[in-house]
C-alpha cells in the first residue's frame, strides 16, 4: 500500500508518491503538478482546486482560499481581522473561532477551516488514488514550523476528516532539507540555511546534515509572513490611488476588490522579472471603465520594507540561536514561490557577504519531495539503496505556567529537540486559577492559551471539582490547603503538546482534538460528496442527450442515409432534434430524469 506525501499550500498544494525507484509528483486533471487550494460553491456543487480557481471571478463570496491562513486559530486573533479585509468571502464568530459563511444548495452554511482544509486534503487523496488506482488511507502532511499546537492539531483534524491516517506532520523546512540530501551526494558536515517563503507563511531553518543524519539546529519564523502580505500592500497603493483619482473608495466592494488583488498578484510576479510594471483593469467598477497605472520596483520594495526587515532580523535570530557564525553556513537553500522576489535574494545573498544560492532543489517541489520520502520511509516503499535519513527535529515554542497569577517559564523552550518532555511541580496553599500557554520566541505578547483552570468557576462535572478546594463563599486565602500540583508535559514528533495534570489524587489530561467534533464534519464532507455525486449524474445525462442529439442531427444531413426516407418526414425529424438541442440551451439547470426522459424521446425517433 502506497502511502503519500503532500505539502498544503497557502495558494497551492501538492501531492506525490515514491513509486517505480523514484518520486513521482502526481498531476492533477489538467495536468499540473500544482493543484489551487480554492474550494468554490455553488448552489448545486462544491468544487475544489483548480476548477474552483477559475470558478471564483464570477463566484467570489462562495469562493474560499488562504485557508491556511485561518485554520487553527481564534476569530479575534489579530492577524485574522487584518486579512478579513482582502477576502470576499465573509468569516463569522463562532465561539471565538473563524467560520466561512456561503451559500451551498440553496442555504446558507458555515464552514469550518478544518473542514474547508479537509476538502483540499480529499482532492488531492482522490487525484492520488486515480493515479495509482488503488485506495490511499495514509499520508505524511508539511506544515510550517512556526505552526502552534492549535494549527497543528488542526490539521491533523482536517487529514482525519478527509479520510487519511496522518503518519506524520513534518515540518516544511525539514521536508525541504531532506529533498536537499536526497538530490544531493553527503560532503560530509555541513550546515544548510533552508529558507521557506511561500504565499502565505515564512520560516527559516539551520539543519546539519552528515550523511543521512539531519539535524534541525534552530528555526524561526512567522505564520503571517509571505506573498500575500506583498500582494496586500499593492492592493493598499492603488486603493489610495484610485480614491485619489475617481473619489471612489473599492474596499468595500468584494467583486472589485478580488479583481485588483488578482491584478495586484500578477503585478508583483512581473515586477521579479522587470523594474516597471503596469497593471491595467477593465471595468473595475461601475464608475471607472478601465483602472491603468504603473509602478516601478523601487516603489514596490519601499512599500514592503518592514516586510524585508523583518525577513533580515529573522537570519540573524536563526544564527544566534544556532550558535553559529555566518561562515559557519555552508550551503543556502530556498523553497517557496515568494522567494523569487529580487530583493528577497539581494537581501539572503549580502548578508552573507555575496554567497550564491544553492539551486539543486525545484523552490516549488522541494517541500513535496521530503513529504513523498518521510511517507515512503513509513510504508517501507522506499529504495533499499537509498539510505533512509534520521530526522532530529525542534519545538518551535516555549511553555510557560501562570499559576496563581504567577509567571512560571518551563525547562521546555524555543529549539529544544523532539520528541521530549518536562514537568512542572509546586507545593500550593491554595489554587484559585492555573493558565498554560505557549508562545514563539520573544513575542509573549502574542502567547497562544493550551489551558486554563478556575476551580471555583467550574461544574461539578469537572474532575477536578472533586479535589477539596476552599469553598466558594468563604475566601480563598483564608483558606490554606496543601496542594501538590505536578504538570507533565510531552511533545510528541509531530510538535503537539501534550499535558497532564495532577491534583490530590486527581488526573485531568489536556487532550483538544475532539472525535465526536470529527464525526460531524466528516458527516458534512459525505454530504457535499453526495451532493457533487448527484450533480455528476444530473450532468452526465444532460451530456448524454446533448451528444445524442448532435449525432441525430449529423445523421440527418447524411445524404447516403436520409436518401430513401419522404422530405416531410425529414423536415419533421429534423424540427423535433433542433427543439430538443434548443430545450437543452435553455434548461441548463433541469433534473437528472427530465434529460433521461427526453433522451428515450430521441430514442424512439
């Protein structure tokens, strides 16, 4: 059994297979190693890749993307309320987490990321069972390195929805890095700068690598930071620049804004080959029959230059948490579609004194190529002349302990190795609330809640609740009781955290993936198949007849056929085909029986 390896992209995804001694990147119905990660609805379908992009421009608030961007995280987290003004679908509050509001089979829904995610993750499986026709249960999903424990239990989530045991999630930068051992021969020691800077997340990695021993040393890296937040700023610039020359504000107007944005990404892509690019939209809106300007690159990268400046502060973070110098780097590696910015490779190059670039890997593949190998070292598919890599990776974040509105910083920081795991014990009076967060390197601000507990605020249901804590009228320092907490943590291999507490005799462990939740979203994604398979069948016939119809027809322009058959019954026949091939023009949307039964009408002619 076959088992795969995809990279879940911002903008596009992935998938490939060890198969035949080598790795094969499977094309998807149009032939393209690269599937959009679009999922567009309709009132009779859902659609999903690249059939979903090209269905966007006339379906753009039921056209979803950038859901790597929400998947995992809380409707009020800050960097969710910046995108939601560049999307036109609408996002809604669902117990502080983001949900995507459309409209399918004639009502209005709301999706999960998970279940939006899980939908991609389906396409992708089905291309892959098409290709090698036979079943895929398991698959090893990237994911950035900067991803928290939500983003990653979330993704799991959405494997396990679409079907797939998830062997693995592996880091992108990792996965890039054994795509770079693979494609290339051991020199023995050697530490590779990998950089990923994809559409919509950045992370930079140093690895050691000797032999097939890959060692993550350190990573940093920003889950909001890649070509869209580019995109974005020209979308910023010619929004101004609109408001300036018509007075007309398009922020709000999501069929205007999806074009410029689209226009703005094209813009940005011509802008790495040129130093002026124009962009130029027709209609843009009801008022401006074509929007035509132009900008330079110069301009382009001052808009961006917080965006490069943190991409600069971020390779001196990676060094100095590796312990190494800048002639320590042996070779740089870059993966990723935004890499191809210029000034991004002007910035990665002088910071290294001019070193070149190392290009053995394909920037968009690479990531593929490393999932593809993991999977393959799991189903045992792989070549026994290729020798399997040992992966040592790093935990990405840093635990803390508030207990008793008291700040704890845990043993288990930034870069420590996984899998591993640390505990945290204190002898207490009294535990009135305990909160366990974690939080990426030096940006506590932004610390992301694992788990809270407020004895007195809980149900009885609650196993903790049993523990004899002061009661609830009387006051709590009045109260002393000697408590022994002991907090044991685990991080798995795949980044997760896992937490057990115990209190007096009492275990409460912290577990977020809940499995009845999947069963209901699995149930979901059955039902939109079930739908997609029903409109199959509705198409189907209507293809059916209209090709029956076209084949009468050409039948009776065929002299040598018709030659015996009266004039008048010809002209009749012929009257009876064109209205039928008129019917079909104009009942695009009829039942699946109204086609049959018409087609057993031309039948019978």
């Amino acid at each position: 059994t076959y088992a795969i390896g995809i990279d879940l992209g911002s903008k596009y995804s992935s998938v490939g297979v060890w198969k035949n001694d080598h790795i094969e990147i499977i094309p998807n119905e149009f032939d393209k190693r690269k599937t959009f990660s679009y999922v567009s609805f309709t009132n009779s379908e859902s659609l999903v890749g690249d059939k979903a992009f090209q269905k966007a421009r006339m379906n753009i608030n039921n056209t979803v993307f950038d859901i790597k961007r929400l998947i995992g995280r809380d409707y009020n987290d800050p960097d969710v309320q910046s995108d939601m003004k560049y999307w036109p679908f609408n996002i809604v509050d669902k117990e502080n987490k983001p949900y995507i509001q459309i409209q399918y089979n004639n009502e209005k829904r709301f999706l999960s990321p998970e279940e939006v995610t899980s939908m991609v993750i389906i396409k992708l499986k089905e291309m892959a069972e098409n290709y090698l026709n036979q079943t895929i249960t398991d698959a090893v999903i990237t994911v950035p390195a900067y991803f928290n424990d939500s983003q990653r239990r979330a993704t799991i989530d959405a494997g396990r929805i679409a079907g797939l045991n998830v062997l693995k999630i592996i880091n992108e930068p990792t996965a890039a890095a054994i795509a770079y051992n693979y494609n290339n021969k051991s020199k023995g020691d050697e530490n590779i700068l990998i950089i990923d800077f994809g559409e919509g997340t950045y992370d930079a990695s140093i690895i050691h690598i000797n032999d097939s021993n890959i060692t993550v040393k350190a990573t940093v890296g920003d889950t909001h930071l890649g070509g869209e937040d580019f995109n974005n700023r020209l979308v910023d610039h010619f929004i101004k620049e609109i408001n300036d020359k018509y007075g007309i504000d398009i922020s709000n107007n999501p069929k205007s804004l999806y074009r410029l944005r689209k226009s703005c990404e094209q813009v940005k892509c011509n802008l790495s080959s040129f130093k002026e690019a124009t962009i130029e939209i027709d209609y843009l809106h009801d008022k401006i029959d074509t929007f035509s300007s132009k900008i330079t690159r110069t301009s382009f990268e001052e808009l961006c230059s917080d965006l490069f400046e943190r991409i600069t502060k971020s390779i001196g973070c990676v060094l100095y948490d590796s312990k190494l110098n800048k002639k320590d780097i042996h070779e740089i590696v870059l993966v990723g579609g935004s890499t191809r910015i210029p000034k991004f490779q002007n910035i990665i190059s002088s910071y290294f004194d001019g070193k070149k670039i190392n290009k053995t890997v394909n920037v968009d593949e690479a990531v593929t190529f490393g999932a593809v190998i993991q999977a393959s070292i799991f189903s045992k598919k792989i070549s026994k002349q290729i020798k399997c890599p040992t992966i040592s990776d790093v935990f990405t974040r840093t635990l803390c302990v508030y207990l008793n509105n008291e700040h704890f910083k845990l043993k288990m920081k930034h870069n420590s190795l996984i899998p591993n795991k640390c505990k945290f014990s204190r002898f207490i009076s009294y535990l009135y609330s305990l909160e366990i967060y974690e939080y990426a390197k030096d940006n506590f601000k932004n610390k992301h809640l694992l788990e809270k507990i407020f004895p007195h605020n809980i149900s009885e249901e609650h196993p903790i609740f049993h523990c004899k804590f002061p009661s609830k009228k009387k006051n709590v320092s009045s109260n002393p009781y000697n408590i022994t907490i002991d907090i044991s943590f685990y991080i798995d291999e795949n980044g997760i955290t896992d937490i057990s507490i115990q209190l007096l005799n009492t275990i409460y462990t912290y577990i977020t993936t809940d499995k009845q939740y999947n069963k209901i979203l699995m149930k979901n994604i059955k039902e939109y198949k079930k739908i997609n398979e029903k409109e199959n069948l509705r198409l189907e016939s209507m293809d059916n007849l209209e090709k029956h119809a076209y084949y009468m027809r050409s039948l009776l322009n065929d002299k040598r056929i018709i030659s015996n058959i009266p004039p008048e019954k010809i002209d009749n026949l012929k009257s009876k085909i064109e209205n039928i091939i008129e019917w079909i023009k104009n009942n695009q949307n009829s039942s699946k029986e109204e086609y049959e039964k018409k087609l057993s009408g031309i039948k019978e002619i």
